[in-house]
C-alpha cells in the first residue's frame, strides 16, 4: 500500500504552511483558545482569519465554483484540514458546521435559489448555521422532536425548544428539523428549514458549557412566522435529509493532525521535566503509555484517510463516518487522560497559574474531550449505527 501525497499535493501542504505562518494572528496564538473556548475577541479574531481563508478559496475548498468554492481535490481538502489543526489555526466548529455539515446537506436537498443565496454566503465566509435539532425531550432519540412547523398561508409557523444550539448567539442562520405532521410514524413527519436567527419571536438564551465559556444555547421559537421558500426539500422528508446531514457531521478529516500536535508537545515535556529526580522519559509507564497512544492516533489518521477517499469517490461516509468519531472521541479521552499523567499535579493548573504547564492546554482538553463523545450523537449511538449499518445487525430485538 502507498499513502504517499503526489509531489503537487506536498508543494500544496508547504503552501499551506507557510500562509498560515503569516496570517495565524500573534494574538490569537496568545489567547490559545481551543475547543468550545470563544470568547468575543477570540471569535472576532476567527471570523476575520476565517474572510482572508475564504479569499484564498480555502474555506470552503471542495465546494463548486458557482456556490464559491475551489472545486479542491478531497485529498487536498484533507490536507488543508490537517495543516490548519496541527496549527491550530483559527478555525473552529462554526466552520464545521456551516460549511462541511449545513453546506453540502443544502447542495444535495435545496432549491438552486437556496444554494445560490445560502451555500456561496457559507463559502465567503459572510453567514454561519446554528443546528436546531435537540430538545429536552429528544438527543439520542431525535426523531421524537416536537417543534411544530405548520402550514399558515403562504409560510409555517414554528413554535417549539431547541437545546444545545452551538453558536446560536452568532449564528445567522438555523437549519431546523421540526414536526409537520404529527400523524404519521415519528420519522415519517419532519422537515428541515433554513430560519433567519433575525425572525421575530426567536429567543436564544446561553448554556455555559464545563469550560465556563458561552459555546451553546437554549432556542425558543414562539410563533417565529417564516416563508414557504425556507423549507429545504420535500416536506415531511426531512428524517433522511437531517441523517445524511449528521454523517457529513460525524465525518472527521483532520483531528488526527490536532492530536498528533498534542502528542509531539507532551514528549518533548516528557524528554525535559524531571519526576523524582529522574527524567520523565525515562519512565516505562510514561513510555508505553505515550507509544499506545501515537499508535492509535495513526489508526485515528488512516480512518480519516478513508473517509477523505471516500468523498474523493463521491462515495458517502455513513457508518464509516460513526466508526471515526467513536474511535476519535474515545481516543481524544484517552489522550487527554495520558497527558494528565503525564504532567502529573501541574496538569490541573489553568492558565493563569505561573506554574502551569503547556499553556494548561492538557487540561482544557482533558474537560473539553468529555463532550466530544456526546456531540453528534452519544458514543453508544456511533455503536448502534456500526452495529446495524456497518455490520447488518438487527434493529431491535
Ligand atoms: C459540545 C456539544 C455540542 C452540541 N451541539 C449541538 C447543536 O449545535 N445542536 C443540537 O441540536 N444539539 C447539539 N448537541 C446536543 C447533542 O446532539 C445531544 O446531547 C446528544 O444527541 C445526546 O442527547 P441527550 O443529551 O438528550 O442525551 P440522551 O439522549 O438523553 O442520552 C443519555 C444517555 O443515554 C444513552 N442512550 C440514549 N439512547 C440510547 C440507545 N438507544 N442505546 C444506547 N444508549 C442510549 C446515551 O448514549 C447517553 O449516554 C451538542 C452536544 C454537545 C455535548
């Protein structure tokens, strides 16, 4: 087997490097804010980098060139994805969800009026998605939402809740599953609707999250009146749009690179701290607990490899996509568990203690990995969907 990247597409990898060397902003990498850590000048700072990678043609790379995309290989994608986490660059899950999860949902099921208005504003960088799916009384069960759409004249009225809406403070737009017809099998009744945040009687309240940071949102919409044209797709088939729309979600492509950065700073500490008057390196716990963990992020690396080639095939990742977020969060924990370990009683220390070491980056990783295994769907969900649509195992009992 040959994993190598073609000459051009390594060129490519040294282009993308070296822009991001001039163009990460030095005080976004004093403020190292990682996952689910926005603060309003953190995210005023990536939106700002996320217009200049849009500029470029980077944001949206893979998108067709009428939607304002680069028409980029997926290999490319891929590379561009690994260069900007192993960077840490300011790219967050607003991206993700716009451009990589809402984006393509839009390109397979809307309108050309909505892919031209919606997807080519997601691809300039200018408009950001919020996800309204959950609610109190639906998460793993999501096909049981009851926000109500109803059919009102020339438009639908939303009435209803929305739990855990992840920057739904910014976002500019929701892309909405609710209920318009509650007479049929609870998957056979649900449409998906793009509603501008702007639509009188939507009320977004903030959650804050383990990090103590403002990352989701309850969402309330009480008669939030809206067009007929924001329905995407066929009415009542909106189970099917929103299940392909959550594997483009659970398709990761460049977190092997994020952890591989992790893992290149906890040796280097490893090599230069002592414990006990010896060094940590030399430790065979530490050791084999590093060498388990590189070993399982290459693993890590070569599923995301496959999803890339997937899309490269115009193949769709569905359990495929299940098995790489389950291996990622499990993976992501056992990462940040190892790095606390490794660090030993400085890894709990935040930032602001002189003591603290890595930036205290171990740690935020450590409470921040917790949600990863809940996000996109729990980790016992990823292994019902490998269980029946990877390995054809029943349904139910
Ligand atoms: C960081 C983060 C960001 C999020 N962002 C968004 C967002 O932007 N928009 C949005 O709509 N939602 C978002 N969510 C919500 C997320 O989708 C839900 O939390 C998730 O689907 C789980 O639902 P729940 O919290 O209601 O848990 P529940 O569904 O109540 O599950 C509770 C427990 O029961 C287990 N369980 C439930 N059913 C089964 C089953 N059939 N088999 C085995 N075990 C089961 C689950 O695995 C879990 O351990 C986010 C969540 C997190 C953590």
């Amino acid at each position: 087997m040959d994993f190598a990247f073609t000459p051009e597409e390594e060129a490519f990898r040294q282009e993308v490097r070296q822009w991001l060397k001039k163009e990460i902003p030095p005080r976004w990498i004093e403020l190292d804010a990682g996952l689910w850590e926005e603060t309003e000048e953190s995210w005023a700072l990536s939106r700002e980098f996320q217009r200049k990678l849009s500029q470029k043609g980077w944001l949206a790379p893979a998108y067709p060139k009428e939607y304002g995309g680069s028409e980029m290989s997926h290999m490319r994608r891929l590379i561009l994805s690994e260069e900007l986490n192993y960077n840490r660059a300011p790219v967050s899950i607003e991206v993700e969800i716009s451009v990589n999860w809402v984006g393509p949902a839009i390109m397979l099921f809307g309108t050309e009026e909505q892919k031209k208005k919606y997807v080519t504003e997601v691809a300039k960088g200018e408009s950001i998605f919020c996800l309204g799916y959950s609610e109190p009384n639906a998460g793993s069960d999501l096909a049981s939402l009851q926000t109500r759409a109803v059919e009102d004249g020339d438009g639908y009225v939303i009435n209803g809740q929305k739990s855990w809406c992840s920057y739904a403070h910014y976002a500019n737009y929701c892309w909405l599953g609710a209920r318009t017809d509650p007479d049929v099998p609870k998957h056979k009744g649900i449409s998906m609707f793009i509603v501008d945040m702007k639509t009188p009687g939507i009320t977004v309240r903030p959650l804050i999250n383990i990090l103590d940071c403002h990352s989701f949102n309850e969402v309330f919409f009480d008669d939030v009146r809206i067009p007929k044209e924001s329905l995407v797709g066929e009415k009542n088939n909106g189970w099917y749009q929103l299940v392909m729309a959550l594997d483009f979600e659970r398709s990761l492509i460049g977190t092997a690179a994020a952890n591989q950065r992790f893992i290149e700073e906890l040796l280097q500490h490893a090599k230069e701290a002592d414990r006990g008057g010896a060094r940590l390196a030399d430790d065979p716990l530490i050791k084999d607990e590093l060498a388990e963990i590189a070993v399982e992020n290459e693993v890590l690396r070569m599923m995301c490899y496959r999803i890339a080639w997937m899309y490269s095939k115009n193949l769709h990742p569905s359990y495929e996509s299940s098995m790489s977020l389950l291996f990622c969060s499990e993976l992501l924990r056992r990462l940040a568990n190892v790095g606390m370990r490794v660090l030993g009683p400085y890894g709990q220390l935040d930032m602001d203690s002189k003591w603290a070491v890595l930036n205290a980056r171990i740690m935020r990783a450590y409470l921040s990995a917790l949600s990863i295994g809940v996000g996109g769907g729990s980790n016992e969900i990823q292994r019902n969907i490998v269980a029946m649509r990877g390995l054809g195992l029943p349904r139910q009992q």
